[in-house]
C-alpha cells in the first residue's frame, strides 16, 4: 500500500512527454492564479519593504534550500 506522499511524489516526479509539456506551457494564466500571484508580491513587498529586506530573506531562503537539498537528496551532512 502506498502512502499519499509516495502519490504525490511519483505524480509530482514524473517526467512529461514534449506534448505534456508543451500543452502545459500553452495553456493561457488565469485570472485566478493572476490575482494570486499578485496578491502574494504585495504581501511580499509589505513583509519585506526595502529591498535590502527582500534580499537578505532570498539569501536565508536560498541558504535554507540548499541545507535542506542534501536531506532532500538523502545525503548527510557530516559537519554538523
């Protein structure tokens, strides 16, 4: 029996034929997911207002990631 995260994960991994992909990359933004993406910048610029704000999170952001891609990746960090 599989669990919903083995699911999700061979949905969300699997690789798409070029005319997956390409239907995907085609396929026109909604308003729905415009307004979204919108509303998520201007909670963004209101969180983070100067843009020394907004660069010191994507730098903790992308520092986060990359800690988190070796476990991700089943590899162990050794140092600690």
């Amino acid at each position: 029996m599989t669990s919903r995260r083995e699911e999700f994960s061979s949905f969300s991994d699997r690789r798409l034929d070029a005319a997956e992909a390409r239907a995907y990359l085609d396929a026109p933004v909604t308003d729905a997911e415009r307004d979204e993406v919108l509303a998520l910048v201007h909670w963004f610029k209101r969180r983070y207002p100067a843009p020394l704000d907004r660069l010191a999170y994507v730098r903790r952001a992308y520092a986060r990631w990359q800690r988190t891609l070796g476990i991700a990746a089943g590899i162990v960090d050794s140092s600690g």
